[in-house]
C-alpha cells in the first residue's frame, strides 16, 4: 500500500537535519535523464551530489550514486544496517528500505545537494518524505494506472504532491497544465513552464551561458529542466554550460553499439510515450537499410497502446518473453500483437538471450536494431555476449 507514514516514522529516527540542497523530481518519461543532467551540472559547479534513482540495470548501487560514483558495498551494506536497526517493528517495502539507506549514504557524505528521483507518483512516494528546495515535473501520461489514477489529470495531481509552499516547481507536461496550476495555487508553489524559459529556436538562456537543447543527446526537455532547476538552486557554473550538458548520455537511453555491420539501440523505455519519443528520434537521426524492433513488455505495460507504434516505425518485429511475477510471455505479447494490429510479429522467442542468438545469421548489415519494452530487457541485453 502507498503512503508516507511507514517511511517517515523510520526516517524521523534517522534524520539528522535537512540537507542544504535538494532537487526532486517527478515525472512519467525523463526523470532519469534530468536526474543526470543536475549531477554533471553540480559536478561542472564543484558541488558534492548524491543522485538517488530507480529502478537499476545491472546493480541496486546504480541507485545511489556520490559524485557520479556508484556507492560502495561497504557503505550500502552499513546504510542498510542502519535502516533495520531504525526500522525496529515497522514493515518496509523493498523500495522504501533502499531509499532511507540512500538517504542515510547522503547524510553520512556532507553533500551540498540531494537529487532524488522519485519512484512511482509524487505524492506517495518514499522519496517525497523529503522536502525538496526545488521540485521538477517532467511529462505526465498514462503509467502505473492501477496506483495512480486512469486520467492523466488524476496522475498530475499525485505527481504534483512534490510541490513544496513557496519553492519553485519547473515542468514541460503542458498536457496537464490545468491540473498542475491548480494543484501549485493550492500549496502555493511556483509553478514555471519550460516554454516560457526558452526562444522559438529552443535556446535557454542561463548565468552560464545560452544552451540550444535542440542539439543534446538527451532529451531536450529533461536537459532543460535540469538547468532551470539547478539555476533556481544557485547551483550553475562558471564553465559554459553547453559543453557541460550537449553530449551526456546514459546506459540503457538509446545506447548505441554497432556489431558486424549491425546497429544496436538499447532503450528502457516501457511506455506509449517514450515508445513514441524514441522512434520519432530514430525515424529523424538515422537512416539504415532496415528497420527490426525486438520488444518485450511487462504484464502490467499497456501493450496495446505501445504495438502500433513500434508497428508504424520497424520493418520487422521480434517479440520476446519476460521472466519473474510481473512478466509476459512472447506468446501473451504475440496475442496482444496480433489483435491490435491485425500483423503477425516477424519472430518469437521465450527469452530475448534465444532472440539474440538465433537471430544473428538473419540480420543483414546496415539494419538498425532497437531492443525496447523493460529495463530488464535491457539489463539481460547488456548481459549477453553479443554485447560484452
């Protein structure tokens, strides 16, 4: 069950004063990639940072990071500690369990800035027992429907509950912007628009100097966010801020490789809408001889919504199974598959290592290959030999 109330009675046994600086952020698609932006921006500036987040691909210590640098063994083990010894008769969720042990990292560290991802909501979530100084809305659509709501106003509002009074709240989800304005007028946040910072040719003009996020890697509404907040935060540097941000980039958010002529994208993207962002950037930047989607989803991801995007963009469509208690079998995709778009998918495989394997002698040279759906699709992709 969501709520704040487990949380906070452990963390206030733990709390040792409110850090200096903190920066949350919320958000349906881009969290991750503000969260990163706000890390190479406070490290440009010379600040000690932790960068809380979730999920992770390969290890829970990506979760909790100091300096860009993932937490020791040692000291998540010690966090952890800490957190059970504190936690005395009060169950826990595996997620708010690690989060007071980030919590608890930072505290020990002396950071000057705290930036947090939040989990699933705002409102709700662990990570919103702390205030933030500064809070971030990134976009707002249809995602964790059983928890949060089946209209986006109703999602809007949960993930307006980061809203601090008197503290500035900087978003790009204009989808929403009623619900998110009434939600600031309430709590008597500052509620900024993104589009109200920049030009027509997507200029943001900063302390540091103009950006043209039109030109970042990342995408350009995460990196604009990130910048808002951390100039909000008197946190920018003396450095030209476009060298800082235009070419970050993070595993698992179109990661490329090329193999034996072949072009990889891997992408955690597990919604309509980060579906429909990174095929429209594909569609735009890359040009190859074929187009070949493998996808596999969650039972509790709107495939439905999701297969005639990835339908519209790939020339052919491999769909693989998920393991675990939320997993979807390839022949549940497949089914879901066939009944929206009325095609049968290319091929099928039970895991995506089989995929990987038995599809190497198929995939022509010059043909782009985008691995979509899960961040545990994306974090056995990295595992395979074919990527290592």
């Amino acid at each position: 069950m969501l709520g704040l109330d487990r949380v906070a009675a452990v963390w206030s046994r733990m709390d040792r004063g409110h850090p200096r600086r903190v920066l949350t952020v919320a958000g349906t698609n881009g969290k991750g990639s503000v969260v990163e932006t706000a890390g190479a921006i406070a490290k440009a500036s010379g600040l000690r940072f932790g960068q809380y987040t979730s999920p992770h691909l390969l290890s829970v210590r990506e979760r909790v990071r100091i300096d860009g640098i993932m937490a020791d063994d040692d000291l998540l083990v010690s966090a952890l500690d800490a957190v059970e010894f504190a936690r005395q008769d009060v169950a826990l969720t595996y997620f708010e369990f690690l989060t007071l042990a980030g919590f608890e990292v930072f505290q020990r560290q002396a950071l000057d800035l705290w930036i947090l991802e939040i989990g699933l909501g705002g409102r709700l979530d662990a990570v919103n027992v702390v205030d933030p100084d500064v809070a971030v809305i990134t976009s707002i659509g249809l995602d964790h429907m059983e928890y949060l709501g089946h209209q986006v106003e109703d999602i809007a509002v949960e993930k307006a509950g980061i809203m601090r009074s008197g503290k500035p709240c900087f978003s790009a989800a204009r989808n929403v912007s009623a619900a998110l304005e009434t939600e600031a007028k309430r709590v008597n946040a500052s509620l900024v628009w993104l589009d109200e910072l920049t030009d027509a040719a997507h200029t943001l003009k900063t302390e540091a100097g103009a950006v043209d996020l039109s030109l970042t890697a990342l995408p350009a509404p995460s990196v604009g966010l990130a910048i808002a907040a951390m100039q909000a935060l008197h946190a920018l540097p003396n450095t030209p801020l476009d060298r800082v941000v235009t070419d970050l980039q993070m595993p698992g958010r179109m990661t490329r490789r090329t193999i034996n002529g072949v072009h990889w994208v891997l992408d955690v993207g597990h919604n309509p809408a980060a579906c429909e962002f990174v095929t429209k950037r594909l569609l735009q930047s890359t040009h190859p001889a074929r187009r070949v989607v493998i996808c596999g989803l969650l039972a509790d991801k709107n495939a439905e919504a999701i297969a005639p995007i990835l339908h519209a963009y790939a020339d052919q469509v491999v769909l693989v199974g998920l393991s675990g208690p939320r997993g979807r079998s390839a022949d549940a995709l497949a089914a879901v598959w066939q009944a929206t778009t009325a095609q049968t998918p290319w091929r099928t495989f039970a895991t995506l290592g089989s995929a990987l394997t038995e599809l190497a002698p198929d995939l022509l040279i010059d043909t782009e290959v985008l691995v979509m759906g899960s961040f545990t699709l994306v974090a056995d992709a990295l595992q395979h030999e074919l990527f290592n």
